[in-house]
C-alpha cells in the first residue's frame, strides 16, 4: 500500500477560524497603522501590537470586553490580566509596563510623589506588592529632593540573599543619576515580618551604597496589610 504523504491541512472544525490578522492586508494590520500613524489607531489596535502574536486582535478585543475600558486594563492586577485567553504573564507585564509609561508622559516632573518618610512609600508600594503569589524585589530610585523617579522590578521568584547581585540593583539609580534608592520586596506569606536573610541583604545594600555615593534611605518589607521599614528598627543600618 502506498504511504499517503502528511498533509498541513486546516482543522475539521466547523468553529475553526483563521486569526484575523492572518486575513488582513499588511497596510490593514495594527503594527502597519502604528508604524504610519499611532495617533489614528483605535485603542484594540493599540493593545494588539503590545500583545503580539498571530491572535493579538482577538486578545485585545477581548481585554477591552473583560475590563471595559482602558483605564480598568490600567488598574488591573497582572494576575487578572493573565486569566484572558490569549494573554500571559510575560504580555501581562508589557500592558502593564506599557500603560505605567503612558501615565508618566502626563507627568510633570514637579507632581512626581515625594519621599519623606517609610510611609510614603508604602502607599505608593502596598497596591504593587501586597498581593503577589511570588516573591518580587523593586527599587524606587530618587532625586536629590526626594522625588520618586520610577519604581522598577529587579527579581521575582523565591528570592534569597545569594540571588540578588547588589550592584545590579544601583543600575536603576546610576542610568537616572538618581541621589538615591529605596528598596522594597515583598513577603507572599502576608508576614512583613524580616528575615535574617533580608537583613544581611539591607546591610550589603547599605554599604555598597556608600561606595558608589547613592544613599540607601529604606528598605520595606510588604505584606499582605501590613509593613514594615528596614531602617526604622535599624535593621540593616548603622
């Protein structure tokens, strides 16, 4: 009998559909009208370009359904994001990442929220890290009058001391020439409460600041709804 050669066929499906942007025309499709002229693109074709990926319209018009609006996409966790068909936790963070850059464009730099006390960052902090499943480690570097610059994600996973490379966590303030860093990593067990470990990372952190000039002004460990600072009960600090 001769061997029937493997044929690449489309699906026996009567729900199976090719995604849309395979069917549109290059000119038509959301990358295309972004290159030619973003200010012109609806907001799912805005989104779908973030997304990527052969599903990326289908994906975006179901964000907009889910959420409603952009600025519900906006205030979701990642986690939500992610529960979307078509959307990981890697697209998950470029929305996010995407969106936090848009506000900052409607930023004056005067209006950027001041430092002055553990407090203030906690506020800033508590909705970005007290609900994660996994442990995440941010720096919020500083102006010399204490405005927050930015806050970004250095580590996520089960952190420990050995996994953290000091330096790397003063790129974010040398890149902005920032005068100083606040550190903050959160706890998923809801427990604020420091490890050893987390101390003796603060203390490294602290002296290498010194060697490169950037203050070190706290170190904050979140929970699920409490806090706690680092250098208030001069852990990690002398």
């Amino acid at each position: 009998m001769t061997q029937q050669p493997y044929l690449l066929e489309k699906p026996q499906d009567p729900f199976y559909e090719l995604p849309r942007l395979k069917l549109l025309p290059i000119r038509e499709q959301p990358a295309f009208r972004v290159a030619k002229n973003s200010d012109a693109c609806s907001l799912a074709e805005l989104l779908a370009v973030i997304i990527g990926g052969s599903s990326q319209i289908e994906s975006a018009e179901k964000l907009l359904v889910q959420f409603g609006s952009i600025q519900k996409i906006a205030q979701a966790h990642v986690n939500e994001l992610e529960k979307v068909p078509g959307i990981s936790n890697l697209t998950a963070l470029r929305l996010k990442a995407a969106l936090a850059l848009g506000r900052k464009l409607l930023q004056p730099e005067d209006a950027r929220p001041i430092i002055q006390s553990p407090e203030d960052a906690a506020q800033i902090l508590m909705p970005l890290l007290a609900h994660r499943e996994q442990e995440y480690m941010v720096v919020m570097p500083l102006s010399t009058r204490n405005h927050v610059l930015d806050v970004i994600e250095m580590y996520h996973g089960s952190l420990n001391a050995s996994m953290v490379r000091v330096g790397e966590l003063f790129k974010p303030a040398l890149q902005r020439n920032a005068a100083a860093i606040l550190i903050a990593h959160n706890h998923p067990s809801g427990d604020p409460g420091p490890s050893h470990e987390d101390v003796e990372l603060t203390r490294a952190v602290v002296n290498a600041g010194k060697l490169l000039d950037v203050d070190v002004v706290d170190h904050l460990v979140i929970g699920l709804s409490r806090w706690i600072s680092l250098k208030e009960r001069r852990l990690g600090f002398s």
